[in-house]
C-alpha cells in the first residue's frame, strides 16, 4: 500500500535519522506514531476493518472467519467493488453518480432476459450489455459535460428511469431463474485447481498467493529503492519490513482461507482484473494524470491541455460499463434477475469510495484503497447478516459508520 | 482631540508573508466630506480600506483605528458596520435572484412578531432608494437592473444600514459615463447630508473633479495628502506622486540583445462577454518578435488577461467577433489551449492558486502535466523520466523544495511561481506570456524570475509580459504596449517611455 501517493507522512518522516539514535526499537514506535497522526485516513480505514473483522468474529462465536464464509465475503463484495472503482474516479472528477445501481439490475435482468426467454449465447448477451452500459455512461456524460447539468441532477433521473425500466423488463416474467452455467460460474464458480489433488488445499491458489505475495514485496522494494534514488522521503526499513509482512500474511492468511475451502473465487479474479487496470491507468496513464488534475484544479488542468470535457465523459462511461459488470456479478451470485436488484447499491459503492479515503473535495483518492473500503462496508453486512440482524439496523449501523468515516478524513484533511 | 476628524487611521502596518502591503500608514478623514485614495495598483489602498472594515481583523495589523474619537477594534465587517462604516466593492455584493427591497435589507430585516414586517419594508426602501434618485420598483429583481443601478441599490443599502462613512472600492471601473457621472453626482449629495466618504479610483478626472481631499499612498506608505482647496491637484501633479520612483538596478540587464522577425502577432481581435455582453476587447494588434520582451501594461480591469486568454486557445468562451492570431507565420485560432500549447504558445497564469496549479499535487505532477506525451514509454508515463525533468528543472531555476514529491501547496508564492514556470518550459514554447509573474512574491524571487526571462529570450523566446507594475515594465521590456478599458491606448520603445507616459495612456479612455 501507499506505493505512489506520498502523503503528509512522507514529510513528517524527515527526522527519522535522529530520532533512531535514542534506540531503533523506541524509535521506531515513535515513528509508527507519527505515521499514524499524520497519515490518519489511509491508517483509519485498516484499523477500523480489523476492529470490524474481529468484533464479529467474537459475536458470531468464530463463524466470521470461517472458510465458507470469507469465500462468501469475495463473492458478496465483488459487485461492490466493481461499482466502487468506477465511482472512485467519478468522486475524484467531484462528480457523483447515483444511478449506477439501478444500471446494475437493468443489466443484470437485460442479460437474462436475452439469455434465458431470447436465447442468446452468454458472451454474446454480455457484449450486448455491456455496449448498454457504454450507451448509458455517454447519455450521462454527455449531459454532464456538453449541457452542464449536474451530474446529481442527471443520474438521480437516471435512478428513476433505470429503476423504471428494470421494473418494466421483469414486469411479465417476474423473477427470472438463470440457468445458464457459464452465468453462474462468475461469481459461483471457482478456479480450477490442478488434477488429481487430494490434499483438501487448493493447490493453484495458495501458488497464485506466494506469486501474488513476491510480486507485492519486488514492487514494494523496487518502489521504495526508486524513492531513495532521488532522495524522496521513505519511511525508515524496520517500518517498511513489518508493513510488507503485514500484508504478506494478510495475503497469505486470506489465501489459505479461500484454498482449504474451493479456492480463489472467479469473482475475486474477475475484480483482481479490473482493480489492476485501473490503478494501472490512474497511476501510470497520461489519463490518469488528467484525472487527477481535474480533480483537484479543473480550471488550471483545462489552462494546461486537458480536455476536461472528455476525460469527464469517459469517466461516466467507465461507470456505467463497470456497472453492467456488477449487473451480471450479482445476477450471477444470485442466479436470478429480480425486480429488487440495483437498491441502494450506489450507496454502498460511493460509501466504499469514501471509507477507502477518496477526498470529499476530490483530486485525491485510489481505487485499490476503495476496494479496502468495500470489505469494510461488505464485512458489516456479512457479519451483521450472520447474526440475523435485521436490514433496517444494518442501513443505520452503515450509516453510521460511513458519516464518521467521512467526518474523520474531512477533520484530518483540514489542517 | 478634535471632531473634525471623522476617522483616523495611525501608523497602520500590515505584513503579509514576504510582503509589507502597508507600512506606517496615515490616513485621515475630514467629517462631511469626499476623500479619495489614489495609487498605482498594490499600493496598499485595498489593503488599508480591508484593515478599516474589519476584514483584516484587529490584532492582524499594527496602529489605530480612531473613528469618532474612540479607538476601534474591529473583528468582522458586522463590527464596522455597526459603527456607520460601509464598503461598496467593486464587485457588487447583491443576491440577483432577490428583489431591490431584498437586498436592501438583507441581513437587517425589519421585523414585526419574529416575522419579517414586509410592508413596512417596501416602504422603507422606497425611501432610500429616493435617497440615491433611483426610480425602480422596488420589487423588481436586482438582475433585471444595470450596473449603475446595483451600485446605487449597494449605496442604499449601505445608507439603510444608517452609516456615516461610505467607501468607495473604484466605483466607476465598470460604469459607463452617464452612470459614473450620475454616481458622482449622488455622492455629492451624500456629502450634502453630512454622509463622509472615500473613493479608492484609479480614474483621476473624476478624482480631481469631486475630492475634497486626495490622500496618495506608494508602496504601502503614505505619500501625501492634497487639499483640493488650497494644493495642487493637477493629474500630472498627482501622477507624479503616484509614480515619483526611481528605476534601481534590481532588473538584471541583458547584455546583449537579439530581436529579429515577428514570432507572434495579434491583428483586431476584438471579443465579447457571453454573460453580460459587454465588450472586452475592442480591436487589440500587436506583435512580439523572437527574442524580445514585450510589456503590457495597464490598470487592473484593463482587460490585458483577457486578452490573453483569448489568444490561448479561450478557455472561458468569450465571444470573439472578429480578430486573428499569427504565429511564426502561420495564422492559428486557437479553439482550446491544448491547441495553442501544440503550437508553441503557453500561458502562466497570474492566478497560481485559481488556475494555475493544482496545489494538493507534487511539484513533479504539476511540471508534466502540460507535455506528458514526451514522457511516455510505451504505454505508460515514465517515472524516472519525469522525476529526471522535475530536477533538471528544480536545479535550473531554483525551486526551492526538499524534493519534487513535495506537494506545490506547501511551497511559497516565489517557489510556486518557479512550479509554473518549469511546467510551461517544459511545454517548449516559443511564445511565453507571463501573467503578473511577480504578484506577491517577495524581492529576492523576483529577481530570479526576471533573470530567468532574460535567460529565455537570449535562446530566442519571445516574452509577453502583462504587469501592473510599472517599475517592472519599464525595467524589464524592450517595447511595451498600454491598455485601457480593453483597447491598446498605445505602444512606446522603452527608450522613450517613462512612468508618467504610461500612466496617461493607462488612465486615458
């Protein structure tokens, strides 16, 4: 984590030759300290999925972290972490979109219409889609940036005519029973492990981690040599050593989990894909700066080249496919397309976005730490859910947890 | 003390980071009468009126304000107004949605049973909208009005208020002439009923034409105080206190100079605001050649930044009815700025925090963004390519920052300035427009900003350089052209300008 946005923590760091004089080990948690005061919003949102994570492992009398469970955990918070990556970039552009939910079920119950009364091939049906949510995100965008109406004004209509016509498509059929293998398999199915292993461990996932692993530390390493290089500010090596191995085990515990159930999700591979792409395009694409910079000067990214106008519109078309995305995650987890799908899922994605530390003034946020807010946000409904909490409760306990999330980075951003 | 005085201000000083806007300033103020403020842009006029009105709060400026003969402490502008002092800005305060008795009683409504008495308030603004001879309805919404008519509706505004002490802030800027005249003519009769006021204007004939006293400040001091009755208020007498300063050696010279073809050229434009449709530019032509710096000067309002926006590409759409842009010999147009900096054309703003920089960015994010092509490989941006440019820029200009992760909002103005300069070299132009490039940033920075002009046009850049400060026109340019109220009133070789010249040609219509 933190391997390209340098925050207030980078400067604070400046006096880590003195203070290690005093004794690394006193140092060092002095260090952590610090870290932790200035860095609070990107520190806030482990610290709170941890507590979260464990508090419900203790109520649920240890069914939290059980293995069928965390692999339900990927499952469910799948389509909200496709959702939360396309609205990252829409908050860091200060804009919102409220309709992607309801773009969800619409394409989700489109998708199984088309597969299961019409007869169309699977991939042919979600290229269909797809192309859908493409046409959607550039009816919004277009209004957004060629007529200049707010992007809240115009998808909160697309809430309504979305919702209106998910209601419409389901109107005759009701809900409708996907049967389709290939369908279902997204976000039921798993991957393959290799043939004739009988251990009870997934082999091919707990590979996949230790690669996953190697790969995290030579970027991490190589991040943090490139630092150094030019004298950037890095955080001293004890500090930087337990951070890796924090994640490592993370990684690997996560791993185990999923490998002594059926394995890595589909789902999760499917996200994993996504995820990468964008952080790949925000970070290290002339796009991604052009993001950035809207977001945080509109005024002065248009003065210096960009094309605010468009880079705007393909945000909000990025939204609306990744929707169509989560449209068929959903579908697929549920093997059903039903009237109800799409409610209140913007909520939990630009909550997601929020929790994971993109600014409330925007310019600033990643979509790898929006995918920390979502097992947040997923962790509560899950753990909620395993003690039969009613849904009412749960709208207000994510509530709250979403406004205090918010109030913290706005109070931490401030000084 | 006597009560002659209506308002003292004794020794005022006021520092901002870098700068003393106001340096043991006295300022007083006859009762009943027309005092007005002159200075060249910077002077510390706004500055003074902002320490006066409790918008600087008291305890972030040094001396004493004594009005009525009482030592004030002012914490907000609610805390000035509540002892008679009002200020009609230059830009006007009023809700436009609102109608005129809307506004006129914004924030001190009259209220009968905790509820607003609105007829009793209809009546009341009839009255003071008699006061100031303006004949509206007063239910008529304040943006169906002109700007002459907002300003009278801010004066009676300011006189519901039951103030004492009227300023001001340029009144006339964006008035035509029946309506700045009919304006004087109110503040006359103000005067008649023993309202105090003072005129911060850059328009000296109608300062000579009402002022009872013309008080002149430069460089944040005072420089003189004229009594219309018994000094000498001539313009040139005026100017010549306004200016009265002598060129010292803080402009480095070039030693040696070389100034060939036309690189840049501007023919006729002239453009329009969409939103109100007032004319910005009338039939701006000029020219840089390679190699050269030109200046343009002229008040502030004069209409030099649009002027350049238009030229780049336009980014906020004014309506460009006639004109052409020619660089290196080729007519160009530009529909966007991403177009103009193609083309070799960049603009540094004069509004870095506005749009200039993206401040919650890293000084190596700000200097690519205008060319990120060049750092491309493959696919993707190259960071050690980037970080390379970042320092090779740090190093050549001297941004004073630990690293170039540093966030641009953390540097001072001098060092953010240098930011946007980097990000415009780094675009490779061969037209470089600099916009008030020395606004608040300190001596030492400014010198160095100048250096590195001269640096760019000994490689054969061409410079425009737009500032208000005279002293930097004239040390800086070879040629300089002068706005005013969006013409060029005229174009001088620096040899035979000099600061009273420009100042006619800037005040002249």
């Amino acid at each position: 984590m933190g391997k390209s946005q340098s925050t207030a923590a980078d400067i604070a760091l400046g006096y880590d030759d003195e203070s290690r004089s005093g004794g690394k080990t006193m140092a060092a948690f002095k260090e952590l300290i610090t870290l932790i005061k200035t860095n609070a919003t990107s520190y806030m949102m482990y610290f709170a999925l941890v507590v979260i994570m464990l508090v419900f492992q203790i109520w649920t009398d240890g069914k939290f972290f059980t293995a069928q469970n965390i692999t339900n955990l990927f499952n469910q918070a799948a389509y909200v972490a496709v959702l939360a990556i396309g609205m990252t970039l829409i908050l860091i552009l200060k804009h919102i979109d409220l309709s992607c939910g309801y773009v969800a079920g619409l394409s989700g119950a489109v998708a199984a219409i088309m597969m299961e009364k019409m007869g169309v091939n699977v991939w042919i049906a979600m290229l269909a889609v797809l192309l859908m949510g493409l046409a959607i995100g550039f009816y919004q965008g277009t209004l957004v940036t060629k007529f200049g109406i707010p992007a809240f004004i115009t998808t909160l209509a697309g809430m309504f005519i979305f919702r209106g016509l998910l209601t419409r498509s389901l109107a005759k059929s009701g809900t409708i029973i996907v049967t389709d293998e290939t369908f279902k398999a997204m976000c039921q199915g798993f991957i393959p492990d290799i043939p004739g292993n009988t251990t009870g461990v997934h082999i091919v996932t707990m590979i996949i981690a230790c690669i996953a692993v190697a790969a995290f530390v030579w970027f991490q390493v190589r991040s943090r040599r490139n630092k150094e290089k030019y004298d950037f500010p890095v955080v001293s090596l004890s500090i930087f050593i337990t951070g890796c191995i924090a994640v490592s085990v993370v990684i690997l515990f996560a791993a185990w989990m999923l490998a002594i159930n059926k394995g890595i999700p589909i789902s999760a591979c499917i996200v994993g894909v996504i995820l990468a792409g964008y952080a790949f395009m925000l970070s290290k694409t002339k796009l991604g700066r052009h993001i950035y910079g809207i977001g945080g000067n509109d005024q002065a990214a248009e003065l210096s080249g960009v094309d605010v106008k468009k880079v705007t519109l393909f945000a909000f078309c990025s939204m609306s496919v990744l929707a169509a995305v989560a449209g068929f995650l959903y579908t697929s987890r549920l093997s059903s397309a039903t009237p109800t799908a799409g409610l209140a899922f913007e909520m939990d994605a630009i909550a997601s976005s929020y929790i994971g530390g993109t600014a409330v003034s925007g310019g600033i946020g990643k979509v790898t730490n929006a995918i920390i807010g979502t097992f947040v946000i997923m962790s509560l409904t899950n753990g909620m859910n395993l003690m039969s909490i009613d849904i009412s409760y749960q709208y207000i306990v994510k509530g709250i947890i979403f406004i205090i999330a918010v109030a913290f980075d706005v109070k931490s951003r401030k000084k | 003390m006597s009560d002659e005085y209506i308002l003292e201000m004794r020794n005022i000083c006021k520092e901002f980071p870098g700068v003393k806007a106001l340096n043991n300033v006295n300022f007083k103020v006859k009762k009943g009468e027309i005092h007005c403020l002159v200075g060249e842009n910077g002077a510390g006029k706004s500055t003074l009126m902002k320490v006066l009105s409790g918008v600087w709060k008291y305890g972030t400026y040094t001396g004493d304000i004594v009005l009525n003969g009482e030592i004030q402490q002012f914490r907000s502008i609610a805390d000035s107004e509540n002892k008679g002092i009002a200020i009609i800005y230059q830009e006007l305060a009023l809700f436009p949605e609102l109608s005129v008795y809307e506004n006129i009683f914004m924030g001190h409504e009259i209220m009968r049973n905790h509820s607003i008495d609105w007829n009793e308030t209809i009546i009341q603004a009839q009255k003071y909208l008699e006061k100031v001879r303006l004949k509206v309805n007063p239910a008529a919404a304040v943006k169906t009005l002109n700007t002459g008519k907002q300003q009278l509706v801010e004066i009676a505004k300011a006189l519901s208020k039951n103030c004492s002490l009227l300023i001001f802030d340029e009144p006339t800027s964006s008035l035509n002439e029946d309506d700045s005249e009919n304006l004087l003519n109110i503040m006359r009769e103000l005067k008649e009923q023993g309202i105090t006021c003072i005129m911060i204007s850059h328009k000296l004939r109608e300062v000579t034409a009402i002022a009872d006293t013309i008080t002149v400040l430069r460089d944040g001091s005072t420089i003189c105080s004229l009594d219309a009755a018994t000094d000498d208020i001539s313009e040139a007498n005026i100017i010549k206190n306004m200016v009265g300063r002598t060129i010292d050696d803080i402009y480095p010279k070039r030693t040696e100079k070389h100034i060939s073809d036309i690189m840049f050229e501007v023919r006729n434009l002239s453009a329009e605001d969409r939103a109100t449709g007032r004319q910005i530019l009338k039939d701006v032509s000029f020219n840089v050649r390679r190699g050269e710096i030109v200046g343009l000067q002229g008040l502030m309002g004069a209409g030099r930044t649009e002027c350049a926006l238009a030229v780049f590409g336009n980014p906020y759409k004014y309506k460009i009815t006639s004109g052409d842009v020619w660089i290196d010999g080729e007519r160009v147009n530009f529909k966007t700025p991403k177009q103009a900096i193609k083309k070799g054309l960049a603009y540094v703003s004069e509004d870095r925090k506005g749009n200039g920089l993206v401040l919650i960015q890293d000084v190596r994010y700000n200097i690519s963004i205008a060319n990120l092509e060049e750092l491309i490989k493959r696919v993707s941006i190259d960071d050690n390519k980037e970080i390379g440019v970042a320092n090779q820029y740090r190093k050549e200009i001297n941004i004073k920052t630990p690293t170039v992760a540093q966030k641009v909002g953390n540097l001072s103005g001098g060092n953010q300035q240098k930011v946007q300069i980097a990000k415009w070299l780094f675009s490779h132009p061969k037209v470089l427009i600099l916009d008030e490039p020395t606004r608040g940033i300190d001596v030492g920075a400014k010198y160095e900003i100048y250096s590195i002009m001269n640096e760019l046009v000994a490689q054969g850049m061409s410079i425009i350089m737009i500032s208000s400060e005279l002293p930097e026109v004239l040390g800086m340019s070879d040629r300089l052209y002068v706005m005013s109220e969006g013409r060029i009133t005229g174009e001088l070789p620096i040899e035979e300008a000099t600061e009273e010249k420009v100042m006619k040609m800037a005040i002249s219509a």
